[in-house]
C-alpha cells in the first residue's frame, strides 16, 4: 500500500521538528518558541562559527 500526500497544503509554513503545518507564518513562530523552546535555545547557545578542520580558506 502506498501512502498519497495531499497537495493541498503545500503553500503552508511547516515545522521541520515535528512536521505540522500551520496558517501563517506567526503561528509557527509561536508554536516553535513554546513546544521546541529547548531545541532553539540549545542551538543558539552553541554556535561555534569557527573553521572546521581541513577548511581551506581562499583569498
């Protein structure tokens, strides 16, 4: 059996942590600060922008 995806929604912003969608872009900005507020607040503590090793920087 094979599963059909509706297309209907497919101009809708979509949670990429828990794949609901949403009407409006606000509403997935507020679900994603209150039910994933660990995942972003652990992500935007640890960004290290440094090289990783064997980068080769280009002049």
């Amino acid at each position: 059996m094979y599963m059909v995806l509706p297309l209907v929604d497919e101009d809708k912003p979509k949670c990429y942590i828990c794949h609901n969608g949403f009407d409006t872009i606000e509403e997935l900005r507020r679900h994603q600060n209150s039910s994933h507020k660990e995942f972003f607040e652990f992500h935007e503590k640890n960004q290290n922008r440094e090289p990783a090793p064997g980068d080769v920087t280009v002049f």
